[in-house]
C-alpha cells in the first residue's frame, strides 16, 4: 500500500506494539492472542521495525547485548547471564550473517545500516522463529547489504518460516512476494498472486481506481 494506507500499523498491531481496535489473529489454525510484543515473540512472531534507529536497535549497548537481548531467559543462571553461551550464541550469529564489525563488543550504534540490520535479524533467528514481518527491512542499505538480505529471506522462507514484508520499492515485492496485499484508505483492495501483480495492477489497487 502507499504511505499512509495503513500498513505499518497493521503488522504493529499483529505483533502487539500498538492496541488493536478489532479482528483476530490465527496462527497454525488456532486462534491467538497477542496483546504485548512478549506475547508475539511467545508465538515464534518477529517483527523488523520501519525504523531501526528509533526501535530497533539500543545504541547504547554491543552487538552481542542487542543479539542477544531475545533470548536473555534462556541465558539467566536463577540471577546470572551466563557469560559463555551469550558469547558462544553470538559469535554463531555473527559469523552466519557475516556481520562486518571489529568485534562483538563493538556498539551497534557505529555499524553500517546494512550490519545494524543483520543483527537485528539475528535476534529473531536466535528465537523459535515461525512468521517473520519485515517493515522496509532494505530501506538505507547499500545495494550489497540488501542481496545479503533478500539471500537470508529466502533460506528462511525455505526453511519453512512465513515472512510477511512491507516494502515502498514495488519491485523489491514483486521479485520477493509469492502473494500481494494491497492496502487502500486502510482496507484491504486487492489479494493477488505472483503472476497477477505487476506494478500497474498494484498502484492501481492500492490508490483504489
């Protein structure tokens, strides 16, 4: 959908960032009830914020504490973060994505947006990931960042985790999606499949003619 239709809000919603005003939400089948971001991640949900400087990253901390931050009750021993497998756990994500940084304990906040971005994805892969949402997961990455990242889409929608993403760049969609919502004045206009969209037809949906 074009700006302002609409669609960030929907996948916050999902996810449990802002209040929903109606609807329901079924995963696998059943009905869920997600009400705070603790109970999406509880549901192997992920969500990639449009914004990354703003919510999604913690400048003041590594990028070891940013990765690791999703799975720190897997990590506490009673009061203690064990120290080994937070490091171990890291450094296997930080090699997997190719990370490009002097180290894990290097701030987060002095990284390329195409690293900042991979780390943030690293926190959810560390997770039981089942739905990934992407909102502008390429937006201020130069152009090898984003075949890095459109490569880690793939294998995970390979691997069996459902990935709904929210891109400006049509394009992008069309050469990713296998099926397009398109969101109009805040209602859904449109559901098309891979060999229905093409640019036309979706601005033409999305702006409602």
């Amino acid at each position: 959908g074009l700006v302002g239709s609409g669609r960030s809000e929907i996948l916050n919603a999902v996810f449990g960032g802002i209040r929903k005003n109606s609807g329901y939400l079924f995963l696998d089948g059943k009905k869920i009830d997600i009400q705070h971001p603790q109970d999406a991640k509880k549901h192997g949900i992920g969500l990639l914020t449009e914004d990354r400087k703003k919510n999604g990253i913690i400048p003041g901390l590594s990028i070891k504490h940013n990765m690791t931050i999703t799975i720190l009750d897997q990590l506490c021993n009673f009061l203690f973060i064990d120290g080994k497998q937070e490091d171990k756990k890291a450094s296997e994500f930080f090699r997997k994505l190719a990370i490009k940084a002097p180290g894990l304990d290097t701030f987060i906040a002095n990284l390329s947006g195409g690293n900042q971005q991979k780390a943030i994805l690293s926190k959810w892969l560390m997770t039981d990931l089942k739905v990934l949402l992407l909102d502008e997961p390429t937006r201020g990455i130069d152009v090898g960042a984003k075949a890095e990242i459109y490569k880690i889409i793939g294998n995970l929608a390979s691997m069996g985790v459902s990935i709904i993403m929210i891109s400006s760049e049509l394009q992008e969609l069309i050469q990713i999606c296998d099926r397009f919502v398109v969101l109009g004045k805040g209602r859904v206009q449109s559901v098309l499949h891979k060999h229905e969209a093409d640019e036309v037809t979706i601005l033409k949906a999305a702006s409602g003619t």
